[in-house]
C-alpha cells in the first residue's frame, strides 16, 4: 500500500513537466495552486521558474508554514520571499472539506483542495492578484 503523503522526486518533476507543456494565458498575474504535502506544488513551481507571476500556495490544511516554506525551497528552488511567494492558511483541519460557499461554475473541483483555494480567490484573493490561474489538484 503506498503511504498517504507521498512525496516523491518523480512527482515533482513530471508536474513540472506537465506544466511547461501547459499554455499559459498571457493576460494572468498569479498562479494559485492547492497543497497537501507540496510535492504537485512544488512541480508547479520548478515548472513556472521563467515565468512572471506571483506564486499563491493556499494550503488544505493547516500546519507550519516554515515547514511548507522549506520543502517547497528544497524541491523546487522557490525561496518563498515576498509577494511573489505567499502561502495562504485559513485554519482548515486535515479531514476539513471546504466551508459552505458558492461553486465554481466551469468546472469540478476536489471539496479538500481545490474548491478551498477558489473560494479563497473569489473572497479574497482575485482582489490582491487579479486575473489567475488555478491549477486544479484535485
């Protein structure tokens, strides 16, 4: 059986892959991305090395943010300084799905991850960073 939280090298670097064969629209500021244990994050951001956005890691649940900080700068080079680098933690617990909210109209998003960082975009986050991309994890 393979273990819950499975970080593994391989992971982050075929999303990191994924993401240079993925077109990204020209016209965004910000890449959101959902995180259990950052490794898909962390192959999102080796993969948007070269690019010019602002890096959004809204976490599905809460834990230390240095902790977060220093897996994603040991697997993927992010340094995490500035706005350019930010970690959202809304407090969720483990096992949380997302709180009662609206849902995204164009598409399905998992209820632990990615549906927790959309709501967050529509509250809070499309104010701050505008025009985003969400890369859906779920």
């Amino acid at each position: 059986m393979i273990p819950n939280a499975l970080k593994l090298d391989e992971s982050v670097a075929e999303t990191a892959a994924e993401v240079d064969r993925t077109t990204m629209p020209p016209d965004i500021s910000a890449v959101i991305i959902s995180a259990s244990s950052g490794t898909i994050a962390a192959g999102v951001i080796r993969g948007l090395a070269d690019a010019a956005v602002c890096v959004v890691v809204h976490m599905g649940y809460s834990r230390s943010e240095a902790a977060v900080r220093r897996y994603l700068s040991e697997k993927a080079g992010w340094t995490g300084a500035g706005d350019a680098a930010t970690i959202i933690d809304e407090g969720y617990s483990y096992a949380d799905a997302a709180r009662m909210d609206f849902e995204p109209p164009d598409f399905a998003c998992n209820k632990y991850y990615d549906l927790k960082a959309y709501r967050w975009w529509v509250r809070e986050g499309q104010a701050r960073f505008g025009k985003c991309l969400l890369w859906n994890v779920g």
